[in-house]
C-alpha cells in the first residue's frame, strides 16, 4: 500500500472513532438525562400531589385520582383566617434571618483563620470542626436545652437561632473558598498597611459573595424547616415557627386533608421562591469550594 493509499484509510479511521466517541458520548447524556428525569419525578410528585389535595375540597381528598372536577381554594382561605399562619411566617423570617447572618459571620472568621493564618494545630482543629458534622443534632439537645436555660433565654428567638449559628458546613465552604484566592492579594493589603482583620473585611469577603450567597440560602433554609429544637424550646403560641404551627394545624384539622395541605404548601412557598431566585448563587458558591489558589 502506497502513502497516498494509506492517507485515506488512516482519515476514515478517524472518522470512525470520531463517530464512536460521539456515540458514546449522546449514550452518555441520554442516560444521565434519565436520571435527572427519575430523581425529578421523584421529587415532584408529592408535590403536585400535596398542591392537588390543597384544591379539592375535602370530602374529595381521599378519592383516588389527580383530576379535579372543581377546584377550590377555600382550604387556603380556612388555613389564613382560622390559624396564626402569618404571625408563624413573621417568626421563622425573623429566626431564620438571625441564623443566616450569624452563620456567615461565625463561619467566616473560621474558615479565614484556618485559610488564612498560621498557628500552631491548625489541621487538626479543622479536623475536629470537620468531625461535628458526623455528631447528629439529636445528640445535643439535651445539653444545649440546659445551657439555654441557665442563660435564660427559652422561649426567645435568640434561643432557637443560637444553637443553629455554629455550622461545620459552612466553615469548611468558607475555608475551601478562601483557599482558592490569590495569596498575593493578603501580600499587596499588607503593604498598604492592612492588618488582618482589614484583610478580611476589606479584601476577602468581597471577593466571597458566592460563598456567602451560598451559606445564607443553606442556613436559612435549614433554619426555617427545623422542627424539633423550636417545639422544644418556644412555648409562647405568639413566636412559633412554620414547622411547629403546622404541626398544630395538623393536630386541630384532623382529617381535613385539604387544609393540612394548605397550610403545608403555603409554608414551602418562601423556600421556593428562594431557591428559585438565588439557584444561580448556591452552584457558585459550592463550585468555588474546589477552586485552589
């Protein structure tokens, strides 16, 4: 075979294996869109199920089928004007805010003492904050009802919001964060004459937006569906929270499924409209948690 025999042969080739990675490739995103599509499905329909039993009335919610002969908003009317919904939602604004903003505080200075400074066991103090985030929440209850109650401070907000501020989570986003900036920027800030705490106010945290983006939407969020901490902390009905009232609603409606489903829709809406509106922010945040400098 001659070169110019081969020339072809080898450009056909080529062509094929183009063909076969392409293949390969297509098989690829067809199957990872089918899991998308599963772990979708998955998800929503308990939620179109929950929004459709909120529509019906409720002799009909325990009929068995998705369409709705006449659809009805009067289990949001009852749930608006027979609970303190509205005085919940204020509640849960307010803690779930305190949280957001003290976690990004405290986590911050964290991650940038151990990103940023050098002292002695440094490593394996982040290792320990790392290791709180295999304690289970349940386990700490009990001591951090006690320290609450010898501070006085039960049935506060300040009670519930305290114990959610210091997050392993957050620490490590932060720390990872912080990792992945130029080291020169602390250098040019010190010869400005920038202590540390200037570095840090000045440099790095405007340079953090997705991180803090990121912690304050995760915070929030879990600082608004926490159930268990408020019931047991908050007593005054005036400051419950989201959670802890509509375990109340599902208490006094009993078998008036359209209404505990109002009233369960009505409290996932700001979450929603959360991740709705910052989504782009959380996958910044988390993606720049790999970033090295």
């Amino acid at each position: 075979m001659t070169i110019t025999d081969e020339a072809p042969a080898t450009a056909e080739k080529a062509r094929a294996d183009v063909a076969r990675a392409d293949s390969r490739t297509k098989l690829f995103n067809r199957i990872c869109a089918g899991v998308l599509i599963a772990f979708a499905l998955i998800w929503l329909v308990p939620i179109l199920w929950a929004i459709d039993t909120a529509l019906k009335p409720n002799e009909e919610t325990t009929e068995t089928r998705w369409l709705i002969d006449n659809p009805t908003f009067d289990a949001f009317g009852r749930v608006l004007r027979d609970t303190d919904i509205l005085r919940w939602f204020g509640s849960s604004l307010i803690i779930s805010t305190m949280t957001a903003i003290g976690t990004v505080i405290v986590a911050s200075l964290a991650g940038f003492a151990f990103s940023r400074m050098r002292f002695k066991y440094r490593n394996h103090l982040f290792f320990l904050v790392l290791a709180g985030i295999m304690i289970p929440g349940q386990v700490l209850i009990v001591p951090q009802f006690r320290e609450m109650d010898s501070l006085g401070i039960l049935n506060t907000f300040w009670a519930v919001s305290a114990t959610q501020i210091p997050t392993a989570v957050a620490v490590f986003i932060f720390k990872q964060f912080f990792d992945g900036l130029p080291r020169e920027l602390d250098e040019v800030a010190r010869i400005d004459g920038a202590n540390f705490w200037g570095i840090y106010r000045k440099v790095i945290m405007p340079l953090a937006r997705p991180a803090v983006a990121a912690v304050v939407i995760f915070a929030f969020v879990q600082s608004w569906n926490d159930l268990l901490w408020p019931l047991l902390v908050l007593s005054n009905p005036d400051i419950m929270t989201i959670p802890v009232g509509l375990a109340t609603v599902q208490g006094s409606f009993g078998i008036r499924y359209a209404d505990v489903m109002a009233s369960a829709v009505l409290g996932a809406v700001p979450l929603v409209a959360v991740f709705l509106l910052f989504q782009r922010n959380i996958v910044e945040g988390i993606a720049g948690t790999g970033l090295k400098g």
